[in-house]
C-alpha cells in the first residue's frame, strides 16, 4: 500500500469487522467477476491527495460502471477514454463559470494533486451493474472518511452533487468548512438545478478568503 498521512486511517479502518466482511465480499467479486476499478486503483483518491492537502472534497457515487473507465477518482477517466456524459456536464459548467477550456479528456489528475479529493461513495462496483456494491460496507468506510474530513485542521469546501452525496453532507458540523449543494451533473438532473450555480469560483473565492492558494481548476489537454 502507499505510504501518506492517510495510511494509519486505512490500516485501522481494514481491521474493523465491517471492513473484514466487506474485504471478503470483494476477494469473492474480483475472482469471480468484473469490478471496477482495478483493485490496486481503489483507493487511488487518498493515494494522490494528501490528507493535510485537502481543500476541495467532490463526491461521486460508486465508480462508472464500463470498461476502462473508473480508476479511484469519482468522475475521473484516464486519457483515451471517452469523456462521460456527467464529466461533460462539470466540464460545461467550468466553462461557464470561469471561462475554462473544455478539454478532450477526463483525467482529473491535476485537481487531485492540487488538493481536490475525488471519493466516490461506493468505492467498487461490478461491470454493467451500477450501485451494485451499495450496501456491502463501503458507506460506513466513506461515513468514517467524512468524519475525518469534518475535523481537518483547515477550513475546507465540500462540494456535494446530487442526493448520495448530500446525504453525507450530514457529517461535515464543522462552522469553517462550506457546503456547496446542487442535483448532480448526470443528464437525468443536470437542467434541474446544476448549471449556473458556479461551484469552482465559489470554492476558490473561500479558499481566497481562507488565506489558502485557490484551485487552478484548468484540465489541459
């Protein structure tokens, strides 16, 4: 496993029982079946964002659910692969918001490294099933995730898309952290609530008023 403040989090977390049922519903999964992401990419969201690096937390759900697709980072696909419709729509909404480039892939590797941590609620998922591993332990790991995040030392924006990640919104009692809320950018809800509400300047403008470096939320291609 890779070695950052995140680690003695992770090896505790693995030793409760809820984890140690959850880890042998995954070992069955992953002999058995496809499952994304790739098991050494699961938990790629805490391996390139730093605990005491965070400033942006983006929620997804549970992983895309196709082929070369998820990789550990919500909303994130490695370069050459088509950019999903939800991506497209973040992208759509940057555009608007502070004039970014559209970019022609959906690596989100730039925002991660620069303190945006990309957690999906659910952390696996099996091929073609979508929200299949609900249920099986990962909402009490990302619930615990929240917890931590909730007593980070600096003021932090959670950025909260649509109902699952609200609803883990519950967690964040900390006055200095923002909340930002709007439906998710999937084209199921999008139009009813997700364009125009600016989430990356108001994020940036915080952490401005924070005294902390903003997001340079740019994707090149």
């Amino acid at each position: 496993m890779f070695q950052n403040e995140w680690t003695p989090f992770l090896k505790e977390e693995f030793q409760k029982p809820y984890f140690q049922q959850l880890s042998a519903f995954l070992r069955q999964q992953y002999a058995t079946t496809k499952v994304y992401p790739p098991r050494l990419q699961v938990f790629s969201a805490f391996e390139f964002t730093n605990y005491s690096d965070v400033k942006v937390v983006i929620l997804g759900q549970d992983p895309y659910h196709q082929p070369n697709q998820a990789h550990g980072m919500c909303f994130s696909v490695r370069k050459g692969v088509k950019v999903p419709p939800s991506l497209v729509n973040i992208y759509k909404e940057l555009h608007d918001d502070l004039g970014c480039t559209i970019p022609h892939h959906g690596y989100l590797m730039k925002w991660a490294q620069q303190g945006v941590f990309l957690m999906n609620t659910v952390l696996t998922v099996e091929d073609s099933k979508p929200l299949s591993h609900r249920g099986k332990g990962w909402e009490e790991f990302t619930d615990e995730v929240m917890r931590k995040l909730n007593d980070h030392p600096d003021p932090l924006v959670f950025i909260l898309w649509g109902r699952n990640a609200q609803d883990k919104g519950r967690w964040i009692t900390n006055p200095k952290h923002l909340i930002l809320k709007s439906p998710h950018p999937s084209p199921l809800s999008a139009s009813y609530g997700f364009f125009g509400t600016h989430p990356f300047s108001k994020a940036n403008q915080f952490l401005i008023d924070q005294g902390r470096t903003p997001i340079d939320w740019q994707i090149e291609d």
